[in-house]
C-alpha cells in the first residue's frame, strides 16, 4: 500500500487516538541547581485526540474531553471522508473501539465515498506509525508548563496538532 501511496493512486493514513492527563510522562526534567520542579498531583479530566496521520505528514485530529468509543472513531471518521479527493485507505488496530458493530455497520457507507479501513494483525500496535507521532508529542513536543492546568494542557495539544506537517514533522525514512 506505501508503493500505491507514493504513487499517487491512494492516500494511506494511520488512525488511532491518544490521551492526556496532568499526569506529565517525562520521566524527568533539567532544572537550576539547587531549584526544585514539583507538579501537584492531579487525576480527572482527559483530553483525547483521534489522529490521521500519512508517511508524508498530512495530519487531521480531532479532540475530545474524556475517553475515546466507538462514536467518537465513527465521528471523527465521518469528518474525514468528507474531505477526501482520492481512494483512500486507513490503517487502524483491532481495539475495541475500531472494530465495534457500529463501525463494521458505517463501513459499506465509508467504501461507497472511497474509504477502506484495514485493519493492523493482532498485537501489533507498533506497526502503526502514528505512535511515533504520539511519543514524539508527548515526550520531546509537549513543552512542561503544559501540565499547570487542564485548560493549559488542552490548548498546548490543540497548538501543538494544528503545526504538525509543517514545524513538527516525522521522518519514516
């Protein structure tokens, strides 16, 4: 499918979602000696994004408060097709959320606008290379100030998303 992709003939994304909490995942942080960086334990609020993403770097998010299920991939996925210009194919894993009865029921509708979804093996999340998207946001991107408060948080992500393929990009070489 890369081979289809590069040659014009699709265009090939990368679906999946990842959260975020006040919960910061890095692992540790350069400070002035003698100063200490503290972050009061925080829980509750989420900030989802649903994320497109293509070995060139064309990106489409969507964000949401809370968990992602199945209508939220449903939704984000109906934003998507229509906006597509080509046959299209998007590469997701077997989570739950992805191949729940209500998206196996919308896919004759998505294939009728030009879109397929194909589905990662068993176990593999690796494969999918918008991981690679999600660790470079959440341990290199995401700046730590972030963390003061949900609302900071959630419009550092949304900044952050909006400036992938173009200042923050990935190199599948």
């Amino acid at each position: 499918m890369r081979r289809q992709h590069e040659a014009g003939e699709i265009d090939l994304r990368f679906l999946d979602e990842v959260g975020f909490t006040l919960q910061p995942v890095v692992p540790y942080a350069w400070q002035a000696p003698g100063s200490t960086i503290e972050l009061p334990a925080n829980g509750g609020e989420r900030l989802s994004v649903i994320g497109l993403l293509s070995y060139d770097n064309r990106f489409e998010s969507y964000l949401f408060d809370g968990y992602v299920n199945s209508d939220l991939v449903i939704a984000s996925i109906d934003a998507f097709v229509a906006t597509i210009e080509m046959p299209t194919v998007i590469v997701l894993d077997n989570g739950s959320m992805h191949t729940a009865k209500a998206v196996q029921q919308k896919m004759p509708e998505w294939e009728d606008k030009g879109l397929r979804l194909k589905f990662l093996p068993k176990y593999a999340p690796e494969l999918n290379i918008i991981e690679i998207l999600w660790k470079h946001i959440k341990y290199y991107w995401l700046p730590f100030d972030a963390y003061d408060s949900y609302k900071k948080l959630k419009r550092s992500v949304s900044h952050l998303l909006k400036q992938v393929g173009s200042k923050y990009q990935i190199s599948f070489a």
